[in-house]
C-alpha cells in the first residue's frame, strides 16, 4: 500500500523530480512508477540508468516483476555501460583502457609540468578529474592553465593509443548527441519515450548533460534524489545544484516523499534540526511512521581508548551482532574498533577496506607465527623474499631444508650453510629462541615482540620512504599487541583469529565497521559513530554543508538507537554538530 505522497510520486505526469528521503520507499516508487508509465502506452520504451550495476540490476529486476512481458521496451544500466553501448551502436569504436589511464596520465604530467614543486602531481590530477566531469571549462588561475595543459595532453596521448578511458564514453555520447543526424560524429540517443535516474544528486556535469541531451530528443525523465545526502562532492556531484537546474530546465513537478519508515521519532527530529541549518537544501517537512520507541545518545570519553572500550561493552552487552553498524568519518579510526573487536571475540567485517589480518604487513607477521607453530618454512620465505633476500638464495634454502617435506624449520636452524646471506644469518639467530618461548603460554608474548622487533629492523630497503616505515611500524605494534592480548598457547591465538576472519562474511552475524559514506543507502537497529569532534566531522579538508550532509546520512542509518560519542581534553571538542542538532 503506497501512502498519498508514494501515490504522487508514481502518476506524477510529464517531467517529474522526486525528493526522496532517507527510508522513504524509494525503490519501490521507482518500480510502481515505471510501470506506470509503461501501461500507459503498450508500445512505450523506458530507459533506467544509475550508478552501479548492482543497483541497476536489481532495479531491473523489480521492474520486471511488476511487468514480465516488457522484453526490449525497458532498458537498465550504468551512465558509462549505457553511453558504450550507445557509442557501439552509433558505429564508434570504444577500446576501454581504464587501467593504463594513470600512467598514461603520469606520463602527460611529467611531460608538461616542469615545476613540480609549484604544481604536484595530486593538485594537478585532481583538478584533470573535474575537467573529465565537465564539458566546459573555464581556465582562471595559472595551476588550472596547467591543468587544462596536462589534460589535453592526456587526451593526446590516449587518443594515439587508440584508448578510452571511463569519462571519455560520456564525454563522446554526449557531445555526438548535440551533432546534427548527418555528421559523421552524430551519437544516436536511445529512442525511448521514458527515462528514470535514480540517486540523481550524485550526477556530474557530463552525466547531467547526457540526461538532458535526451530530454531534447523527446524522453520524458523522472530523477529520484535527496540533496540532504549529496555527499560525493569530491568526486563532483552536483547535489542540490543540480536538482534545481533539471527542475528549472524541465519545470518538472516536484514530489516529496518526506515520510521515513527507518528512524524512530527520537532519531529523526535532532538529524531534522541539524540538516536545517544548511542554506542550499530543498525544503522537507520529515515525518515517521516508525511508531517504536527510540534513543539517541551522546557520549564523551576522556581519550580514544575508552570510548573504544565503551562501545565494544554496549555491544557485548546487547548481543545482536549482525544488527550493528559503527561509523566513523575515515578508515583510518576503524582500525582500532576493528582491533579491539577482534581481541573481545565480536564478530566484525569492514566495509570497503581489507580485513586487518589481510594487508601486506599484518598478513606477513601472522603466516610467520603460523609457521612458527607448524615447524615449516612457508612463512619464513616470505619473510626472507621482504627482507631482499634473492631469488636464487630462497631456491637453495627450499632445496636444502626440503621446505615441502615435515619438519623444514628444524632443518633450517641444524643444516646453516656459510654462504647464506646477512639476512638469512640474522633470522636463523633469533628463530630457535623463538621456537623454545612459544612452547610456553606464560612466554609466548615474547614471540610476538621479538617478531615484531625483528621484522621493523629487516624488512624495509633503502628505498623505503619515512611515512611507510612509520605506517608499517604501527601495523607491527598492533599486530603484536592485538595477538598479546588473547588467552592461550600460539596455535590457540591462531585459531581464535582464523575463526573471527572465517565469521566476517557481509552476510554473518557480524558488526559492520564502515566510513560515513559507505554507510549510504543502508540501516541498522543500532549505530555508534565514533569520532564526533570537531575538526573530524566535520572535516577541515571539507565545505561545512557536504559535512553536515554527511553527518545527517550517518544518524539516518540508525532505526531505533543511536551513540553519538567523542573525546573531550584540551586538543578535542565535540562538533558542532552535536549543539546543531540540540544534542548537547
């Protein structure tokens, strides 16, 4: 049963713009008005583009429930899927090469920048990223003269290779599209009487573009957006501005759907009030219909430790793991919650990022202790091959201790050879002792510091820059502390961690850890977002409204409890935000 605003939304007639807020039934409009629309002329074609294939099959996929019989009269993809098939169709050939677009683009740089220090690689490459967005530009500081520069280099470049990259497909579409039928670079717009957007408040200026070349060939579109969670202006979406102009350019009829079935009461009137304060919104009267009873909490904490510690209780406490989610504003403060999960035995999966015990240095300490524990030398060669050891040597070490064979280790530290390498003398010095401490449960910890001492002395070359020495250092402490801090003899640890890392799953009952804005478009009975201070969220490297934006997005997940926490001492204070939205 669809509610009075649903109902609009779906025979709003002509050009429509839908407002949809956070748990408002999106989805489900966006199928009950495409086949509306459908119905209304059997003969009648609809065109679906969003962002992901997965979004773009699954709304295909309820569209055609509603509709089995559609065959070719509906047509679902992505913004670049559907501008290749259109470039394809229009007689162009596309040789889509995205991953040689960066050093490609490396090589533009390097050929026009001389002045490094003035114009960095990153500067330069961020600014080419709003140029491949954009179909007009407009030149202004000297930095931009420079980018444009690199850019048309590029594109000399990709264009002498024969490549496309993704933004080319867009870019070549929609300009084809405003040629005349008869020149040779003429793009055929799909020829359909509908066209549906979804997640319209994330589009560049090429996707807005694309959109409004068919509007001009006869496509009746309906966008499906909320401006109150553009949070993607990093990567140029148009938010609020772009809504504004299609219903400018369309007159298109507005609907909001401003009733939630997520949040309770208690959740939605403080992400109400804060969301107000932004200047550049749509305005929504937001209601609910979620009749249960709610809390938002806010907590402070004297430093990160506790507040860790604090959340990690509230979640052993209430015990349904697989109902929350904790938020924070970057990847990098996940990764202690992810530790301290782990150390508690709650289940966790990270969003987005490689698991703890999966990156490069975590992964390299743990097969040396599994090694360890099974006298072979399958983790030590890994060792030894990071530590510069070559090739050559790392053969003769396998021929020599019979490295498949039971029993290699032990071979390893009786059968020395003299024309081993410093390094692989420096390793079988300090295994032996290692091997007699993880026989003990009360001496095992000492594997773990010896391991890590050994491996941030040895494993980095002359090459290594001083921030990936101190980040690789950091992963060793916390791998040393994270498997000090478990009970039990060393193959008991490594147990306990292979069964955290077999239980994180997306679909386990397990606590979702994930940024901000990976929590987009999803919801948990209970959320904690950690980290509220000011200078964090909202973020100093952001515009004050994106991040609040942000903030509503995170508070929306929640349905029934919401945490709110952060440190106060005298180099924190709690965001603003908090007060915004009459929290503190």
């Amino acid at each position: 049963m669809l509610n009075p605003g649903q109902q609009q939304a779906v025979r709003a007639s002509g050009h429509a713009m839908i407002c949809a807020c956070p748990g408002s039934g999106k989805t489900t409009v966006l199928k009950f008005r495409a086949s509306h629309l459908l119905e209304l002329d059997p003969a009648s074609r609809l065109l679906a583009v969003t962002f992901t294939s997965a979004a773009a099959g699954e709304l295909e996929e309820r569209i055609r429930s509603q509709n089995p019989k559609l065959g070719d009269r509906l047509v679902c993809g992505t913004f670049h899927s559907l501008a290749k098939r259109q470039l394809e169709r229009s007689g162009k050939r596309v040789n889509l090469k995205a991953q040689a677009a960066g050093a490609i683009m490396r090589s533009a740089y390097s050929e026009v920048v001389t002045q490094t220090n003035i114009y960095p690689f990153d500067e330069i490459a961020s600014k080419v990223e709003y140029f491949k967005t954009h179909i007009d530009h407009s030149f202004g500081s000297p930095q931009n003269q420079m980018a444009e520069e690199v850019y048309l280099r590029y594109r000399e470049l990709m264009a002498e290779r024969g490549f496309h990259d993704f933004s080319d497909l867009l870019l070549l579409a929609t300009r084809g599209m405003a040629k005349g039928a008869g020149h040779p670079d003429f793009v055929v717009p799909y020829k359909v009487d509908y066209m549906l957007a979804d997640e319209f408040q994330d589009t560049d200026d090429i996707q807005f573009k694309w959109i409004a070349e068919h509007i001009k060939h006869g496509a009746k579109v309906t966008v499906v957006g909320d401006d109150d969670q553009s949070i993607f202006g990093f990567r140029f979406a148009g938010g609020y501005k772009c809504m504004t102009e299609f219903q400018q350019l369309t007159d298109a009829q507005v609907v909001n759907l401003d009733t939630t079935y997520r949040c309770a009461a208690e959740i939605l009137a403080p992400a109400s009030k804060l969301i107000a304060y932004n200047a550049e919104r749509l305005h929504k009267n937001l209601v609910t219909e979620n009749k249960a009873h709610g809390q938002v909490r806010v907590l402070r904490f004297p430093d990160r430790g506790a507040e860790n510690t604090a959340l990690t209780a509230a979640i052993l406490d209430n015990g349904d793991y697989g109902n929350w989610a904790v938020l924070a504003r970057t990847n990098s403060q996940l990764e202690k919650v992810e530790q301290i999960l782990q150390e508690s035995g709650i289940p966790s999966t990270r969003s987005g990022r490689t698991p703890f015990w999966e990156l490069e240095v975590p992964a390299l300490f743990l097969s040396v202790l599994k090694s360890l524990a099974a006298g072979d030398m399958a983790g030590f060669d890994q060792l030894l091959r990071r530590g510069g050891v070559d090739e050559s040597d790392l053969t003769r070490i396998t021929s020599r201790v019979m490295a498949s064979r039971p029993g290699a280790l032990q071979r390893f530290l009786n059968e020395p050879d003299e024309s081993d390498s410093p390094m692989v003398k420096r390793l079988a010095s300090v295994v032996p002792t290692w091997v007699e401490m993880a026989k003990d449960p009360s001496r095992v910890d000492r594997v773990f510091l010896g391991l890590n001492m050994f491996m941030s002395r040895n494993m980095y070359g002359a090459q290594a820059s001083r921030a990936t020495i101190e980040r690789n250092n950091r992963l060793l402490a916390s791998c040393e502390g994270s498997i000090a801090r478990l009970s039990g003899t060393l193959k008991q640890r490594l147990q306990h961690i292979q069964r955290q890392a077999e239980g994180t799953d997306e679909d386990s009952d397990a606590v979702r850890l994930m940024t901000l804005h990976a929590s987009k478009g999803l919801e948990f009975k209970h959320v904690w977002i950690v980290g509220c201070e000011q200078g964090v969220i909202p973020s100093n490297q952001s515009p004050v409204e994106e991040e609040r934006r942000l903030f509503y997005v995170g508070m929306t997940r929640a349905k029934l409890n919401l945490f709110l926490s952060y440190q106060r001492n005298s180099d924190a204070q709690p965001s603003e935000f908090l007060a915004e939205a009459g929290l503190i």
